[in-house]
C-alpha cells in the first residue's frame, strides 16, 4: 500500500519539476529596468523606448507604473535586498516617500557635470538633505489649448495669452450660447491630472496659497464662482477625460487645460487647427505649477555603473531635445531650443514661456514632504471638488470638513508649506 | 486496509488544505488585523470611521446594493425566460446555447470597453437614435448629469456578462426536472402560468438558490465594469477599495472595504439559504 | 403550432442578437482604423479595412511578452488547479470521512470572499518568498481562485460515475490507482478537460492580483488595466479585442460541458 502513496507522490514531483523547468525558460533578461512614474501613457511610453532610449548604447527596458505601485515595489525590493530596478523615474514628490531607499548620486553627478543642468533644479534634487538624491531630467507644465473655431468666441477685448477666470468663464457662455454645447473641457477622469489644476492654478490665483488658505473667504467665493463655470460651460463628459489631445481632436471640446505632454499629440497632429496659451489669472495673479521629473539609482542597484552612463545619456543635449520634440517634456539644462522643432511642440513651448515670464506669473511648486499621503491629499481637493461642484453642496461646511482631513495628513506627514504658501515650521497649518 | 480507507481521503486533500491555508485563508484572516489596525500600532475601529467619514462610503455602498437589486433578479427572470423558450427549440439547439453562453468567458474588463464603445456619445447607440430622429447630434448620455442613464448602463453591461452563469444553472436545474411532471401538468389542464408558478418554478427552487447566492455575490464584487462605464462617477465597494489600497495607499482602509463586502455577502447568502431553503433529503 | 414554433425561434435569435451584436461592434472597431473609433456617425460595418490598431498594438513594447505570459500563467493555473483539485474531488466524491461537510462548507466560502483584498497581504508573503513580480505569484493567486471550482466541479463528476464501475474494476484485481486511472479518468476525462478549460479562463481574465503581483513579468489583462486609463479609447478597444476573441473559442470547445460544470452549483 505504501507503493501506491509512492506512485501517487512521484508522479505529482515529476509533474511539478517538469513544470519548473517551462516555466524557468520565461525569465532570464539581463539590462537596465528603468522603473517610472512618467511617461505612462503607451504612446509617450512607446516614443521614450523607440525614440530616446533606443539611441543609447546599452540595453534598458522601461517599465512606467502608477506611483503608488511604484512607491510599494521600491520599498519592497528596498526591504527584502533583491533590488531587480536600476533606474527609477519619478517627480519630486515621488522620490520623498522612498528617500531612504535611494543611493547617493553625488558621483554621477559630477560626471555630467559638463550637461550643464540648471542650478536651481540640481538643487531640489538633494531632497532637502545635504547629497545628491536624485538628478533632474526633464519639466513640464500644464497649459491652456483651443481649437482655432474657439477664438471667434472670445469675449470683447479679452488676449488669449493674457485670459483671467472670469474671461474664460464668459467665453465657455458665449460658446455655450451659440453652440448649444459646453465645450470646455478639463480632465477630471479617474486618471486625469485635474488636482494639478485645484493645487498649481486655481488656489494660488484665488487665494495665494493652497495649504494655508483652503477653507479662506477667497476659497469660498473661488469656489462659487468655479461652480457656476462649471455648469455653465464646461463639457460634462470631463469627468471621463483623462488625456485631453484626445477631446480636442475629436471635437467634444474647442477650449482645454492639461499637462503640456497631453495635449502636444493634439498639437502636432494638427498643429494649423489649435492654439496654446498661459492659464488664466486671478486676483493673485496667473497661478501656475512647474514639474520636474528626476532620475535616481536604488540602493543596490544591480547595473549601477550602466544606469549612471544612462543618467548621462538622458541629460545630454542630444535626448534632452528628442523628449522635448517626441512626448513634451521640456529640458533642465541650460541651451538654446532650437527653431526647427516639431510645430506642435513650438506652440506648446512658447505658451509655456509665456505663462512663466507673465507679468503677473504666481508660480506654485509641487506638493513635497507628504511622503506616502500624496494620494490622499489630492483626494482631498478632488473630493472637495466633486461634493461642491456635483453634489451642490454647501461651501463652507464642506471646506470646513475637508479641511480637517487635510489639517490630518499634513500632522501625519509633517509636511512643512510650500509655495505660494507662506513657509512654516513644522507641519503646514490650515488657517 | 481499513486503516489506509481512513487516512486515504485525509491525504487526497492535504495538497490542496496545505495550499489553501496558506495561499487564502491566511491572507484573508490578515485582512482583520489590517483593518482593525490603528496608526499607533494597536487595534481599534479607526480605518472604519476613516470609511464611515468618507465622502464616496455610502455612495459606493447604495451604488452596489441598487445594482444588486437591478441586475440579479432581471437576470433571473431572464434566464428563467431563456431557458423555457430553449426547451421548445429542437433545431440549433447547441449553437443557439453556444451562443448565449459566450459572455460566461468574457472579463468584465472587456465587457466594460465594448458597452463603453457603444453607449457612449459617438457611440452606435446614438447612431441608431440619429438614423431613427430621435437625436440630431451626439447626445452625452454617461455623465454624471444623468446618473440614473450611467447607472442603466452599467446594469445593462453587467447583466449582459454574467446572465450565462445563472442561465447555465437554470437550464442544468430544468433538466433535472422529470418530464412527468410537465406531463401531468398539461394533463390537468394547467395553464403555462400556472404551470410555471405552480410546478417549474418550486422545482426549480434548488438551483434558483444557487444562482441567486453565485450571482450575488459576484454582483457585490462588481468592479471593471462600472469603473470603465462610469468613471469616478459611479463609486462601487469593490473600486473604492481598489482606490485606497492603490491610490490612498491605506490599506487599513480597503481592509475595511472588503469586509464590509465580506459582510453582504454573507448577509446575502445567508439570506437566501433561509428564504428559499428545501428540505434537506438530497445529498 | 407553428406559430409557436416561430415565437420561440424568434425570441432565440432575438437573444443571440443581443450577445452578438456588442461583439461584433468590437470586431468591426477592431478593424476600421483609428478614426473609426471616433467617427460620427457610426457606419456599422467594416467600409474599408485598417488594421493599423493593431499595429500599433503590437508595436507597444510588452504586449507580445504579456500575451506569452497570459498563456503560460493560465496554462500552469490549469496544471496546479487539476493537480492539486484532483485527488482532493475524488476524496469528497468517494469516500466518507469526518470533516467532509467542513471541508465543502470551507471551499463554497472561498467564493464569498472579494478577491482584491487577498492581493494585499500575499504582496508583502510573496516578497518574503523572493517570488514577487514573477509569474509564479500570479499563477498561485489564480490557483487559489481556480481551485475551488476545480474541486467542487470534478467531485460532481466523479460522483456521476456509477461506484459499481470502480468497484467491478477492483473485484477483477486492479488497484484502487489503477481503478481510478483506467476506469474514472477516461469517463471523465473530457469533463476535467472542460473544468481545466474553465480555470485557465479564469485565469485569463483575472486582473486585479496580476496587476497588483507584477512589475515587469505583467499577463495581458494587468498590462491593459495599467496601461488602459492612459491610453487612448482605440488602444483599449484593440486590448478587449485580444482578450475577448481567445474565450469564444475557448467556450466553444468546452460548450458541451459547461452544465456539468454549472448545473452541479446546485448540490
């Protein structure tokens, strides 16, 4: 009887090992993982792998992820010591939750030092410590589009380069009045970058601050007014808009707001149909947020020395300007750009200047020091958003709720303020 | 011999206890303690008040129970339907059930982008409204404007996939039914709704119970179909709790969630074991 | 009567439509170009053939590599799911044993449990186990959710099989193993085909733990989910595409024997 147990276990093991072995031959890569919060969507995904990597000597396999997947898989290699990512790709406020798992790059950068990165921006990259945590790599910003048809629309005497809030609110009425439609759009979907707006334009221009002022009478009467421009000209369907190239090219919407790399397909598909312009301004003045995506290496980093003449490669000139012309980021070192980009691209790079040389430009930073409750602190501005603006809600009690979740997190991360907020010590206060 | 009789069942499911305790029961008892984890490191109700106080909790918990109450029955009766009308077709029988089953393989991913391309603005819905004059121009049907529009349309889509699993049951369940029965029905006379309440319907109890219990419990667990369809505008359980697990980053939190689905699951069952129990004969 | 006849065979073909028609609008997107995707109106059938989306899917680096791993996590779910689902089906089928009832109970609840949360803890075990983010994790998720179906569905069936069969077999000097192997196995090896069929459908459209369980080492579904809020509408429609034409084939082949496998629930 024993036999039969025997038989019965061998076949199983033989079975089992058969399977091992197929299933050992599906993994065996040796390259650099270049793991990144940006460049998600598959066709700036697919330009970064075919148009800038494709160009560097070594062997590289880009993996762009949601950052808090992201944030996760890091911690987890970070912990267990079987680190498989070489490079990682991240904006500023990502790279603060996974501070202590990243290596010092002070080596790498002095090796690129002949780059010429901008000062300012080398700066932000030590993480508010005293060595070098990451290395910048690219920035972007988020700004205005219209189709051509939209401008006839334009109330009387307003400049497109130089709209504030009530202006764009009357323009969506004009072309709500004579289209019948709300064809303003903005990209308020599930994976839409509309908090950016809340965070980087809204806030600074209504109430010079984001932290400080969020339950402020100027947020109050900010929100007011959002919410009757919202329901009078802004496209309804914006609550699935995620990438607003898309809507623009469609046609759903004549007027958009988004992140420079989301619209620049739009740009250059047709670059003779659309126009680029700064945000709108407000009392404040012409708020408006600047990201800037940087490059680090994991503490043991299996290719360290191959991610390192990556980080080279990606901050010279050369793949500086392939980013700016393929996906829309735009260089952190210092030259020249030169005349003969894609068209699309000049639209969007002359808007983007425009916006931060405005004589009124209030520009924002990034939320940082929020480590891993980033998430929910832009859950709080959209939250706040969707039961004001769709559940009719009352202002200043909503405000008043929401500002204690946010009183919450920044406790809980002790995140100090940033600009436009006035510094703190300590965590950000809602006043 | 005897004795090997004895161990032989014992050792026939070991693998699989070893793997399932491992690979499912634990994790899921793991669940408790992270939802009852507080941030100081005890235990406590914190992660739920933090769901309780969320602005989307109670949202997401009527949006489940309402597609519950909108989906499972429909389908019910509609499997009830299909299977009847089946019963009268002898031709193309089998193709015409290959055919109704195929949703059974589709993932509600896909599900969701088909019905997606469909209903949406310049989707083929509105194509058929404009070729019937219903509409002029691409009306936006799936917006928060028309909540009870985006609501019917992930009802539809979901009823659409999943409406081969109960069909399956029902039609396994009606063949089961001796045709004596329908026979003896006939012979006196019944008529066919008489005969459908009074005869199919009781003997089909058994497998409506089980159809009902897998159904809702999938229905409860609804996710990429709403979240595809609806966007952030229809918040489900199931997507909240991908929200603060993925998203928030508080695992405590969709910990909660899934237990609070846990929770109607069980209620669900529970309550349709005692609402349409048989008497306990059949092994 | 034949009025009848044509009531029902209407009410048939009405519900085949019904199925049809939205897979078929995904067939013909799938293959009218990208700027059918957003065409107005829609034209309802394919006015000329474009399979640029497709070429642009393909071209999308990680689609081929998460398709080849799809297969082979599905494949191996199979393995395991019939592996380990086997002798525990044929131990409830056939024998009477204390804790039986515990043991079916215990399964059935496996199905009331939302799967997302189980990703959860098994993220931070499998990263303990070195096994995170490769196809070993995904497989054993999807194990767990493909085994309780394979057992309860093939103790059915073995149950089917009259005892008398294995019992004969005995009398004439076979081995309880040879029994099961020369005289249940063949009876019931199309429906263990079938139920494998089910567990590598499952596995095919699972999302949620391969999404959660994988970086690099992605199955199509997880590729799509996180790719698919980013993409493009024409992108996404190419993905259910590659998703959805796999599992009509696959419902055919197992069609015959999706009642064994769904009418049991019953029981």
């Amino acid at each position: 009887m024993k036999n039969l147990l025997l038989n019965i276990l061998s076949a199983k093991y033989f079975f089992l090992a058969m399977l091992m072995g197929l299933g050992l031959t599906a993994f065996s890569f040796a390259e650099v993982v270049f793991y990144s919060t940006q460049m998600r969507p598959v066709e700036e995904a697919k330009k970064i792998r075919e148009k800038v990597l494709a160009n560097f000597s070594g062997n590289v396999d880009f993996v762009p992820d949601e950052t808090p997947i992201w944030i996760t898989k890091i911690q987890a290699e970070n912990k267990t010591g079987k680190v498989t990512v070489s490079l990682l790709g991240g904006l500023h406020g990502d790279f603060s939750p996974v501070a202590s798992a990243l290596d010092n790059v002070d080596d790498v950068l002095g090796k690129i030092s002949g780059n010429n990165i901008v000062d300012t921006f080398v700066k932000t990259g030590k993480l508010g410590g005293n060595s070098q945590k990451y290395i910048p790599w690219a920035q972007a910003t988020y700004i205005m589009a219209a189709h051509k048809d939209a401008l006839a629309y334009l109330p009387k005497g307003a400049d497109v380069n130089a709209l504030s809030y009530n202006q764009l609110a009357q323009w969506g009425q004009n072309m709500e009045e004579a289209l019948g439609e709300r064809k303003i759009g903005f990209p308020a979907g599930p994976k839409g970058l509309m908090h950016r707006f809340f965070q980087g334009y809204l806030y600074p221009s209504f109430t010079d601050g984001v932290v400080r002022t969020f339950k402020s009478k100027n947020a109050e009467n900010m929100w007011a007014k959002f919410r009757r421009f919202w329901h009078q000209s802004v496209s309804p369907r914006s609550t699935s808009f995620n990438n607003m190239s898309e809507h623009l090219l469609s046609g759903e919407v004549l007027v958009a707001f988004d992140h420079t790399a989301r619209l620049i397909p739009a740009f250059n598909e047709r670059p003779n149909d659309f126009v680029a312009f700064p945000a709108p301004s407000a009392q404040y003045g012409r708020g408006f947020m600047a990201v800037i995506v940087g490059l680090a290496i994991p503490k043991g980093a299996p290719e360290r020395t191959e991610a390192s003449d990556l980080i080279r490669y990606l901050t010279s000139k050369e793949a500086q300007l392939t980013v700016l012309e393929e996906i829309g980021f735009f260089p952190i070192i210092d030259i020249e750009l030169p005349s003969n980009l894609p068209k699309g691209t000049q639209l969007a790079g002359d808007a983007v200047s425009l916006q931060s040389s405005s004589s009124d430009a209030l520009p924002a930073l990034l939320p940082s020091g929020l480590g891993t409750k980033g998430g929910e602190f832009s859950k709080v501005y959209k939250d706040t958003f969707e039961t004001i603006v769709f559940r009719n809600a009352n202002i200043s009690k909503v405000l008043e709720a929401q500002a204690k979740k946010l009183t919450a997190i920044m406790q809980e991360s002790g995140a100090s303020c940033w600009a436009p907020d006035a510094p703190s010590k300590g965590p950000c206060p809602v006043k | 011999m005897k004795e090997l009789n004895k161990v032989m069942p014992y050792l026939l499911l070991a693998p699989s206890v070893v793997f399932l305790v491992f690979f499912f029961f634990s994790p899921f008892v793991e669940t408790f303690f992270i939802a009852f984890k507080n941030a100081e490191g005890g235990y406590g109700l914190h992660s739920f008040r933090k769901m309780y106080d969320d602005l989307n909790f109670f949202v997401a918990l009527k949006n489940t129970i309402f597609l519950l109450f909108a989906v499972v029955p429909l389908q019910l009766v509609l499997a009830v339907w299909m299977s009847l009308t089946l019963r009268k077709i002898k031709k193309f029988r089998g193709a015409i059930l290959y055919i109704w089953t195929i949703p059974l393989g589709i993932s509600d991913l896909a599900a969701g982008i088909i019905w997606l391309s469909i209903l949406t603005e310049r989707g083929y819905l509105n194509t058929i409204f404009l070729n019937l004059g219903f509409i002029e121009k691409p009306e936006l049907w799936l917006s928060y404007e028309h909540p009870l529009l985006l609501f019917a349309a992930v009802a539809i889509a979901e009823i659409w996939r999943s409406l081969a699993l109960v069909l399956l049951i029902i039609i396994a369940g009606l063949q089961l039914i001796p045709k004596e029965y329908d026979e003896a029905a006939d012979v006196f006379g019944a008529g066919a709704f008489r005969k459908l309440f009074r005869v199919t319907l009781p003997l089909l109890k058994p497998s409506i119970q089980s159809a009902l219990i897998l159904r809702s419990i999938l229905a409860l667990e609804v996710f990429a179909v709403a979240v595809a369809i609806g966007g952030t505008n229809l918040p489900v359980l199931a997507s909240e709790a991908y929200n603060w697990m993925a998203n928030y980053l508080d695992y405590g939190v969709a910990s909660a969630y899934a237990l609070v689905l846990l929770a109607l699951s069980i209620i669900s069952t529970l309550g349709y074991l005692f609402f349409l129990r048989t008497p306990a004969d059949a092994a | 009567m034949r009025k009848k006849a044509i009531l029902y065979y209407g009410l048939g073909i009405f519900f085949c439509l019904s199925v049809l028609l939205p897979i078929y609008f995904l067939i013909v997107l799938s293959v009218s170009g990208r700027d059918a995707v957003y065409a107005w109106p829609k034209i309802f059938y394919v006015a000329n053939l474009d399979w640029s989306m497709f070429r642009f899917f393909f071209e999308v680096e990680g689609v081929t590599r998460a398709m080849f791993n799809s297969v082979l996590v599905a494949s191996l779910t199979v393995v395991f799911a019939i592996g380990l689902g086997t002798p525990a089906a044929y131990a409830l089928a056939r024998y009477n044993f204390f804790g039986k009832n515990f043991y079916r109970i215990a399964i059935l609840f496996t199905r009331a449990f939302p799967v997302a949360i189980l990703a959860l803890p098994l993220t931070v075990r499998f990263i303990n186990l070195g096994i995170y983010d490769t196809i070993w994790a995904v497989v054993i998720v999807h194990t767990a959710l493909a085994l309780p179906f394979s057992i309860l569905i093939q103790s059915n069936l073995f149950q089917s099989v009259p005892k008398e069969l294995e019992e004969a077999a005995w009398l004439l000097g076979c081995t309880k193993l040879q029994a099961f192997f020369k005289i249940m196995l063949p009876i019931c090896m199309p429906s263990v085909a079938a139920t494998a069929i089910f567990a590598f459908i499952i596995s095919w459209n699972e999302v949620f733990a391969a999404a959660v369980l994988t970086v690099k080492n992605r199955t199509l579904t997880a590729f799509l989910i996180s790719q698919i809020s980013e993409s493009p509408l024409f992108f996404q429609i190419t993905g259910s595409f590659f998703l959805v034409i796999p599992t009509l084939f696959f419902i055919f082949i197992v069609r015959k024997y999706l009642f064994s496998l769904w009418g049991i629930t019953n029981k």
